[in-house]
C-alpha cells in the first residue's frame, strides 16, 4: 500500500541517517564487508531459485585510453578502490570506470556476484528508459585492458544527503513540494522494478533549474536480485509515496500488458529469473497502486 500522508520528518530522518551513519560507514571498505556480512547473516530473505540460469556474456566496448584519461577529482566521495575518475579528452565530460574485478562486495542471499554489478548497473538504465526517469547511460567497456562498466558523472548536482547538510532551508523547501513527491514516485517505481536495495539520499542527485529541479537516480549495482520480495540492505529506509503519476502508472499498465520488448533489452545482461522477477515486481507494484486505488480512491492516489 502506499503512504497515507507526506511524512517530511521520515525524509529528514532518512537523510540524517545517510549522513551520519551509513556513508561513513560505506567510506571504510573492511566495516562495509562487516555490514553486509551482518545483512547476509541477520536479515530474513526469500528463498532462491533453485536455477539461478545463465549469465549472459555481453560485448564489452573497447575504449582508447588515449581519449580517456585519469582526472582526480577532490573530495569526491564515490566508488572506492573499483572506481577511477576519467576526462573524455574529445566531450570533455568526468565519467567513472568502475573496474569489475576491483568490486570486493557480493551478497550470495541475492545471488549478486561482484562480476554481474556492471551488467545490472546497465540493465537499471534499460528499465529506467522504458519508464521515462532520467539516469546516465551506462556501457561495458574495456578500459586499459580492464573490464567494467563507464558512466558520465552528471555535473553541475548535488545529492539530497549534502543538500540537507550544505543546504538544510533549501532541502526543505524541495521536499515540500509537489514536483519532488511526482519525481520521488517515480524513482520509488524505477526501484520496485529493478529490485533495488540500496537506494539512498545520497544516490539521488539533485540539478536545480531555472524553474524547478530535476531528480535524478544513480548507482545500481545492486539490483535485479532473482526474487520477488526485495530486503534493502540495512540502514536503507524503503520509501513510500503517497501518491504516483497517473503516466507513470498507464506505462506499467502497457509494460505488462507487453512485457516482450522489456524481456529483450534486459536478455543482454540478466539471468532468466532474473528478469522474470522484474515481471513479476511489475505485477505487483500496479496491484499495489490498484488496491490503494480502491480503498481511497483515484483522487487521492493520482497526481
């Protein structure tokens, strides 16, 4: 069901969190592998299937390291040892190489290996086209005689954790408004879809316009997990909107009518269950929206 109200303080509480608990955690490799370790051991998770299918092998693009070259970036905050920040000489454009065999995370009670994040990581940005939210495009490349996956960095944002930090009037006057709870429904859509269990304040980036902003959703990795019900990793505070776009909720409607299109762009880079699991999360988010439609109305559940 989704929320009954706008609850701001669960956002700032959310944000709070992020801030103060999870990222400096995240920042030390060997405490992270302690979390996830405690995730895999401590929290209830649906059982796998028995036949976690193929892994499909993808063409992997190979890049002039010529053309891409290292550009460190001070201060900036994300990937760790897997992550080399680049300079597109030609576009000029920052874009981060993550480097597949440098991932030292996997989580076996999702079947997530570190080999598969850069498959998935491109996967989120198949679904995420199919339903009209803005991600950067990620490709498998090779890069310096190394597999992984490349990303521009989107500049010119911040990420909701630093706007509370760095901006606490101007955090709280987006998240009062309508445009951040339409674009917020959305992402929380995007992320039943794609199983998402690490979607974080500080993996929403935030561009600020002339009039209004944009929302835009980044990291995912770890994602398309073979199961129905999705368990978020821990301190990750699953979001609930109060209301959804009636758009959005018409191209669910027409995805499951059709899923077929969806099923071929996702064949490239997930198992089978896999995907069928994404079929699956999609029948369900609209049966979500459906049941609430029914109890309160489409009044109160569309914007």
């Amino acid at each position: 069901m989704l929320a009954r109200r706008d609850d701001l303080k669960v956002v700032r509480r959310h944000a709070d969190l992020t801030r103060e608990v999870v990222r400096p955690l995240m920042a030390k490799s060997f405490t992270r592998r302690v979390t996830v370790f405690a995730y895999e051991l401590f929290s209830s998770h649906p059982p796998l299937p028995k036949d976690l299918g193929a892994r499909p092998d993808p063409l992997y693009e190979k890049v002039d390291p010529g053309r891409l070259v290292p550009d460190p970036q001070p201060g900036f905050a994300g990937g760790g040892a897997s992550t080399t920040i680049l300079r597109d000489l030609e576009t000029r454009d920052l874009c981060m190489f993550k480097d597949r065999d440098e991932i030292n995370l996997t989580l076996a009670t999702q079947a997530i290996d570190a080999l598969s994040q850069p498959l998935r990581a491109a996967a989120a940005t198949v679904v995420a086209a199919v339903l009209g939210v803005e991600t950067p495009a990620v490709r498998l490349v090779e890069y310096a005689g190394r597999l992984g996956s490349l990303q521009t960095i989107v500049t010119g944002t911040r990420d909701l954790s630093k706007l509370s930090e760095k901006s606490p009037d101007l955090f709280r006057s987006l998240i009062r408004t309508e445009e951040f709870a339409q674009q917020r429904s959305d992402i929380w859509v995007l992320d039943r879809l794609i199983g998402n269990l690490d979607r974080q304040s500080h993996n929403i980036l935030v561009r600020l316009l002339e009039k209004g902003f944009e929302l835009i959703p980044i990291d995912h990795d770890l994602t398309f997990p073979p199961v129905r019900r999705v368990r978020p990793l821990l301190g990750v505070r699953p979001y609930k909107p109060r209301r959804v776009r009636r758009e959005t909720y018409e191209r669910l409607k027409q995805l499951a009518a059709d899923p077929s299109a969806l099923r071929e762009g996702l064949a490239p880079l997930l198992t089978e269950p896999e995907i069928e699991a994404v079929v699956v999360r999609l029948t369900d988010t609209i049966q979500i929206i459906d049941n609430t439609i029914a109890k309160r109305g489409e009044a109160k559940v569309f914007f």
